[in-house]
C-alpha cells in the first residue's frame, strides 16, 4: 500500500474582528516606502497568521481608500499612509451620511479644548514660538488669504503644543474638511477681533493656565458659531 503524501495543512483561522486585521496590516505596511512593493500574500499572511482569503479581503479594502495598488503581474504597492488619504475617507462618509462640514464644528471644538488644557500643562516653547509667529502674521495680514493661512499655522501649532499624536492625527484630518470647503468671504474688517481672540489662547497656554486655555477656546468657538448663525460666516469657513 503506497503511502499518501502528507495533506497541506489548512489556513490558520481567521481573525473574528476585521479592524484587528486591518489595525495589524497596517502597522506591517508602515515599515515600507511609498512606492514599495509589499511581500508576496503567502509571506504577508503567514506573517499576520491569517488565511490569504482574509488577507486578500483587507488588501481590496486599503485598495479602495488608496493605500495600497495592486498591479496585474507585479505585485502589490504601498502608496501611502498619509492622514490626506483618511481625511478624504472621512469626507466621504460624511457624504454618505449627509453631514457638512459645519457639523464637525463641535468635534473640533472639543478636540482643541483638549489640546490647549494638554499644551497648558506641558509647555512647548517651539510650538509657542509658532504660535507666536502665526499671531503677528495674523495681526498684519492684509488679504484674506494671508489671515486664513496664518489661522491655519496657529491652530497647527497648538494642537502640536499638546504632544498627543491622536489630537494631532485628528485635527489634520478635521482641518483637511474644514479647509477644503472655505468660501471666499472677506475677513479683513474682523482680523483685529479674530487676531484678539486667538491671542486669549496663546496667552492662557503661555501662562500655563489650563481653564483659562480652554475658556479661551469655547470664547473663539462662540464667537465662531455667532458669526455662522448671522449667516456673517459658511459653516465650512476657517477658524
């Protein structure tokens, strides 16, 4: 009797929770290069431990949102893993489920709440620097280009200030909405009371005065939602 050739083991079991998959594919895929080709799916899903079906599965998906490129015959390519590519996911779910970008307002509003209460106790003197800058850009803009990119300097600086990657993660990606939908509306009567309210800010986080840091904050954003209510400002315009 011939002796039968050992049968290939089955795939290992599938992970039950498709995030936990995608969250460990990723972290796999942040130590390549854009442009890098990613290993062969046997390699990556003895890797993970995971079934190639699976694996296949969460690739069409990071495909999808373009993280990944999939070329016949070559293999398969990272193309970056960049909070533009997730902003422009969020954007698109906020799309589908018919939200605008003045909807974000609140979410924004505790995200920076939390991060000048994070940069008052901390002190980052080079974020505080480019706070600082961003103030006196804002102070002598003279068009309304000039002011919204200093705004958009400031809010950087301090949402850096708090040194917590997830503020910083998220307020790029609600920036990114928020920006990508500014009207062209004039600003240039209001810059001396809008430089004023940011400057509550920056001297509440220079004071290390967490409360006032985050009064400062909830100041500028009702001043803001005043402003959207008068129909003076789009809900999509910068802060």
């Amino acid at each position: 009797m011939t002796e039968e050739p050992p049968s290939t083991p089955p795939d290992p079991p599938e992970i039950p929770f498709a995030d936990e998959l995608v969250g460990r594919l990723i972290r796999r895929l942040s130590s390549l290069r854009e442009g890098e080709r990613l290993p062969s799916e046997r390699a990556l899903a003895d890797t993970l431990g995971v079934s190639r079906t699976a694996l296949r599965d969460r690739l069409m998906r990071l495909e999808a949102i373009g993280v990944v490129e999939r070329r016949a015959g070559s293999g398969t390519y990272l193309r970056g893993l960049s909070s533009r590519m997730t902003s422009d996911t969020l954007a698109m779910g906020m799309l589908v489920n018919n939200l605008n970008p003045g909807s974000m307002m609140p979410v924004r509003r505790a995200l920076e709440r939390e991060a000048a209460r994070q940069a008052a106790m901390r002190i980052d003197h080079i974020n505080l620097a480019h706070m600082a800058v961003a103030l006196d850009r804002m102070a002598s803009s003279v068009d309304d280009g000039a002011f919204r990119e200093a705004d958009h300097a400031f809010h950087t600086a301090l949402i850096a200030a708090s040194g917590v990657p997830g503020l910083e993660f998220f307020g790029e990606m609600l920036r990114d909405i928020l920006w990508a939908t500014v009207r062209e509306v004039p600003l240039a009567e209001r810059v001396s009371q809008l430089t004023d309210l940011h400057v509550d800010i920056y001297q509440a986080v220079r004071d290390s005065d967490p409360d006032a840091a985050m009064r400062a904050v909830d100041v500028h954003f009702d001043w803001f939602d005043g402003a959207i209510a008068r129909g003076t400002i789009s809900g999509g315009e910068s802060s």
